[in-house]
C-alpha cells in the first residue's frame, strides 16, 4: 500500500529570514564559515581579522564545542597569549566575538556579562 501524503499546505515557519536570530547571533554553527566570519567581523567595526583574530576565534570555537558553554575571557585570553585589556583592542565586546565565532545564542544570562 502506498503512504497517502497531506496535499494541504503546511504552514512554512522560517528560524530566522537571514539564519540570524533576534539577537544577531547564527542559528545553525554549522553553517558558519571564514567568509562570514569576516562579513561579520566587518559589521562589528574590525576591518580585518589578523592572525590573532583568528587565534581567538578558533580557540573560542573550539572550546565552545567542547564544553557546551561560553568559555571564560580570562582564559581565552591566557590561551592566546593576550592582556586582558588588549582583547578589547580585537573585538569591541564579547558578543561580538561570540557572533564572529558563528556561535549559536548564549542565553539571558550569558549575554549580560557579554558587553
């Protein structure tokens, strides 16, 4: 027997029309690439990512989806090698880098320690 299949039309409920949620933050991370990172990046005011850039940006990723939270600054910035104070100079703020990163929305919470 074949499967009978509805011809009514199914409502069509889009994420996001951009794959951006309200917030500005990418709703599928797998869809994240170099490309948009510096679309991105350019939309936050840094005109180009240097190779520090994408230290942090791969270091917060790859913290990001191994422990499934937002990775603490003060270790991130260990791990690069950066002053605390100079991360600033790269990212104007931590949800800046978060969106560059093409991470997916923090949360509430997190985005409150995130400007």
């Amino acid at each position: 027997m074949i499967p009978q299949t509805s011809t009514a039309a199914k409502p069509f409920v889009r994420i996001a029309p951009t794959g951006f949620d309200e917030d500005g933050f990418l709703c599928e991370s797998a869809t994240w690439t170099r490309n948009l990172a510096e679309e991105l990046a350019h939309e936050a005011g840094v005109e180009e990512l240097t190779a520090k850039h994408w230290e942090v940006i791969e270091y917060v990723r790859e913290r990001y989806f191994s422990i499934g939270a937002l990775p603490v600054m003060r270790l991130v910035c260990r791990a690069a090698g950066l002053d605390p104070n100079h991360a600033h100079k790269l990212f104007p703020s931590c949800k800046s880098l978060w969106r560059i990163a093409g991470l997916p929305n923090p949360g509430e919470e997190a985005k409150s320690y995130m400007n």
